[in-house]
C-alpha cells in the first residue's frame, strides 16, 4: 500500500520517527543517525511548508522551508556541546547537524509506509532550551537554507547559460556533500547567456539564484531525496492526487475543506528591468481588464538588450491571466505529494433528496416533474487540473493543506480531457473532454 491509499481508508493507525545525524566538519555529516523518537514531543511539533511563490501579490521568490521540533531535554540529551550528557558533547558544535522526521501510516500488515514528512538542518543560533519543564525547541530549516550561508567568490563563473551558471553556483562540497547537484537536474525554463556573471559575485548564493529564477521563469526545490531540482513552472506529467468531494465519478472523498481564490493576487502585466531602461507589458486589453500589476527585477547579469527584452516579455506570458487558486485541506499525505505535482480536483454540493425519482430528459412531464437541487455554493466540476504552490503539513492531526494552482498560463487553456483524465459526464468541454 501507498501513502495515498492509506490516506483514503476510512481509519489510519499513524507513526511518527525521528533521527539526527550529527556535522563531523563542514562537508561531513555521520551516516548511521541517532534515533530520538521516543524525545519528540508530537503534540508540539509546529506545521511543516514547502512552497513555490508563497506569497500573494509576488513571484520569483525562492522560499525556505523551516519547521519546529520540541524535545524531552530532562537527561541533558540535547544540550550544547559543553553538557557531557549531551550527544554533541566533544563536537564543534549542534549548527546545522541533520533532523529527519517520518512521519506516515502502518498498513493492514502492520508495516510503516515509508514517508518522510521533513529532513533539514538545525540552527543552533535559534535553539530555545526550557529549564522549567526540560524541554528544548529546535529550528529545522530545509537543505536550501545552506544557500544563504555561501558567498559567491570573485572569479569562480565563468560566462554561460542559466543552467551552467546555477550548476556552478551549487557544484562545491559544502553544498555537494549534502545535497545532490546534477545538472541533468537543471533545466531552467528559460535558459539564456549570462554574459556579465561577475554582477552574481560577493553574493549569497540564495539572493543570486532568486534573481536568476524569476529572470529564467524557474522556479527550485530540493526533495524528499536531497535532490537539487530547477525547472520551468510546468507541472509534473502524471496526477499525483484526485482531491475530490461529493465526486461524481464515485472516486473516495477526501476533502475537508477547501478555499478558493480568484489568483488576481498573481497577476503581473508589465514587467522592468531594475534600472528602468525596458519595459514589457501586456496587450491594452489585459491592462484594461486587471489594472496595472507592475514587477521590477533584477538582470544585470546580461549585456544583450535583445536577450533582456526576450526575458521580460516571457515574464508577462506567464503572467498576464489570473487562474483559479484553491487552498484544499485532505488527509496526511507527506512526501507522496511534491511542488509542481499535478492534481485532480473535483468538488459538488450536497444532492437534496425530494424523495422523488430523478426527470428524465424527454420523459418528465412539464410542470409536475421535480427537479434536483444542491445544498452548498462551491461546484467544481473536474474539467479543469491544478499544479501544487505550497505544501502544509500538520502532524497533530495527520492533515495536508495544498494551495493549488490552475495549470497554464491563459484563460483557455489548464482543462483536463487531453491529458489522461477522463472528463465528467455532462460538464465535458467539446473539443477538450477525453473519451
């Protein structure tokens, strides 16, 4: 059994586990963990995000992932390195040694279905040590907070495209022994020259690769695997989860609440260059229609106005139409759910019984035939499929909140049919609608 599966049955027996890896140096991190499970305080363990432009009214931000953990401390266990009882007594320090927490379902069979519900590093610099009750809180921020740690040195980029700027950004030990950087793994929606990439250095490597993914239309995230990943804002081939409530498809339910969002809030029609030399905008319709949604950024790693000019106007392409956005809150699904995945969303209202036979079209007799109704507003009838924005864990209750996003970039286009998903009975879109 999967994840999902799991997540669909009508009862779940939950596990929670919890290791720590300890740093030996820099670019050496132990590899047998230490098992603290039977530490962690699981009603105080805070909700766990991921997310891809996270905030409304911006794009192009690389967003760091971050959750907090608290632990029984009564034996010293995790104090500072100068506590002899403590696991990093004789050790440099606790700063970003690995946190790992799994966190899932046990099958019919008794198994764990292996999840891992978040593994990142912990600051030492934010650890809150209780001495009343002996507990100690940690921060655990994920793998890509590492990024803000190195400088981009003078003279270490050469000129070349997005995808071998980013690979020689992240190709060092400090980061390579920790996270997996493959350029395979790199492939930036819009992968132009970088002909001044001197502008990248003295910089964090996170602020030069936030610049660098809103300029290539890109967007990055490590998984649940350590893997590296810089692609364009497509989503994944594949559904990854049928989010559904009343289906009219028979599918299991598993919605408990949902919100919608008209996605205006991400809407950006002009677009500039931060010194305010070009513009691109939308047509006069779409100005019209959304009002001026204006975004500056950041390319002084470009010479080449044509190169710039291309930039730009790739940013209101992506940008221009607003779609529909929801918040949706389903069953635990962990690591079985990513950023970008692909999902299927189908909601209706409660169907009123008026203890009457549904009307058959040519049958029913006007005027005394009774027709149906629903109870409930908010009717999405599955012709449309979405791309996951942001993940929410919450481990206290075994609940994942996803902000979801309708896939494609204009109005006339995110509806499923084509890609795989059968189309609804009587809501299917003539020419878009799969048989």
């Amino acid at each position: 059994m999967t994840t999902v599966q799991e997540a669909r049955k009508s009862w779940q027996v939950q596990y929670v586990n919890a290791y720590i890896y300890r740093r030996l140096s820099s670019t050496e991190w132990e590899t047998t963990p230490i098992d603290v499970s039977r530490d962690v305080l699981e009603d105080k363990i805070q909700q766990i995000s991921y997310s891809l432009d996270p905030y409304a009214f911006d794009v192009g931000l690389f967003f760091s992932s971050k959750f907090t953990v608290t632990l029984d401390n009564s034996r010293g266990k995790f104090s500072d390195v100068n506590n002899s009882r403590s696991i990093w007594s004789g050790f440099l320090t606790r700063d970003n040694s690995i946190f790992k927490l799994e966190c899932g379902y046990v099958s019919d069979d008794g198994d764990e279905v292996e999840n891992i519900a978040f593994e990142g590093l912990i600051k030492s610099s934010t650890v809150e040590e209780d001495g009343d009750v002996d507990n100690i809180m940690f921060d655990v921020y994920g793998f890509e907070n590492i990024f803000n740690d190195i400088n981009i040195q003078s003279g270490s980029l050469a000129a070349g495209t997005v995808s071998s700027i980013i690979y020689q950004m992240l190709n060092t030990p400090e980061i390579t022994e920790i996270i997996d950087i493959d350029a395979l793994n790199i492939s930036p929606d819009n992968d132009f020259m970088i002909t001044v990439p001197s502008a990248l250095s003295g910089r964090p490597i996170k602020e030069a690769l936030t610049d660098l993914l809103i300029a290539a239309n890109s967007v990055a995230y490590i998984d649940s695997d350590r893997v590296f990943h810089c692609t364009s804002r497509a989503e994944s081939d594949e559904v990854a989860v049928q989010l559904t409530s009343n289906s009219q498809r028979g599918l299991t339910d598993n919605i408990s609440s949902i919100k919608k969002y008209s996605g205006e809030a991400r809407v950006f029609n002009v677009f500039q260059t931060s010194d305010g030399e070009q513009t691109s905008f939308a047509s006069t319709d779409v100005l019209q229609a959304y009002g001026v949604k204006y975004k500056s950024i950041t390319v002084d790693f470009v010479s080449d106005e044509t190169v710039i000019q291309g930039i730009l106007d790739r940013l209101v392409t992506e940008f221009q139409y607003p779609k529909e956005e929801y918040e949706v809150e389903t069953d635990y699904l962990g690591d079985a759910i990513g950023l970008l995945d692909k999902v299927y969303l189908e909601v209706f209202p409660e169907f009123i019984d008026t203890g009457s036979d549904l009307p058959v079209c040519g049958i029913a007799v006007c005027g005394e035939a009774i027709l149906t109704d629903y109870n409930g507003g908010m009717i999405i009838t599955g012709d449309k499929l979405f791309k996951v924005l942001k993940i929410t864990h919450n481990v206290r209750t075994m609940t994942s909140t996803l902000y979801i996003r309708n896939v494609g970039v204009n109005l006339s286009d995110g509806f499923a049919g084509s890609d795989g998903v059968l189309a609804v009975c009587g809501f299917a879109i003539c020419g878009v609608g799969g048989i």
